[in-house]
C-alpha cells in the first residue's frame, strides 16, 4: 500500500484514500473545507488524469452510514467506511473536543499513561500514525481551529 508518485505517461490512474478523522460539534466548517479541497483536486484535469482521492468521512452524503442501534459508531465507521491505518493519508481536525468516547475499552484499549478511553479522533489519529509507522500510511495532518 502507500502511495506512489507513478510514472506521468504509464496512464494509470492511483487511487489516494484520505481519512478525515474530526468531530462534527466543532468542526463543521473545516471538515467543509476538506470536502471542498478535495473536490477541486478531483476536478483538476492535470490531477484527475493521474489521481482519484477518496475522502472517507462519516458524515459523506453519498455513502450512506449505518449505525447499529446498540453498537459501537466507531466499529460501523471502520466497516463501512474503512480504517485510518488502511489509507495514504489521515487528516486530524479539531478545535474544542476530540469527539465523545471510546467506552469499549476492551475493544479500543486506553490511551498510553491515561486512565480513560480514547477519544475518538484522538483515537483516530492514533490509528493513522500506527499506520505511518507500520509504513502502510503515507501521512498524517493535523489542523486545530482555534478561532472560537
């Protein structure tokens, strides 16, 4: 896995997964301007013969998220979204919160040298730079907003 820079006439269009790992309360307008981004990049006709990016979000309109009534959100995520640490790149945004918790701890363990579950963008970066570290993610970007 990991991205490759591939050769610019071997006509072979590479496929980027991007996680965009955030909580929604507080950070509503940059998650829109990922979106956004991500897009355009798309869009761009140099970029969009030799790139596809696929932005894994949650909260995307087009991929229809199920959540299991008494389930774990975050195991739905990662079933029908994917994994942070099985993508080219993970984006970390936040700006009050790091989203709600991680109360399987069984399933999600705690945070090292804490006495809490994860949160679960904190979680989610995490999971992104074991990825980077495993060499399976490329990497790993953190935006705070910090204008409220």
């Amino acid at each position: 896995m990991g991205v490759g820079m591939e050769n610019e006439n071997s006509g072979r269009v590479q496929t980027v997964r991007i996680f965009l790992a955030s909580p929604q309360s507080d950070t509503a307008e940059a998650r829109a301007a990922v979106v956004k981004a991500v897009r355009a990049i798309g869009a761009d006709p140099v970029y969009g013969r030799r790139f596809k990016l696929d932005l894994l979000r949650w909260d995307d309109e087009m991929r229809g998220l199920m959540f299991e009534a008494d389930g774990s959100p975050q195991e739905d995520i990662e079933d029908q979204i994917g994994k942070p640490n099985d993508c080219e790149l993970v984006i970390g945004l936040f700006a009050h919160t790091m989203g709600g918790f991680l109360r399987d701890t069984e399933r999600f363990g705690k945070p090292p040298g804490k006495d809490r579950p994860w949160h679960c963008t904190e979680w989610e970066i995490a999971q992104g730079l074991a990825g980077k570290k495993a060499g399976r993610v490329r990497s790993v970007w953190l935006y705070r907003d910090q204008r409220r």
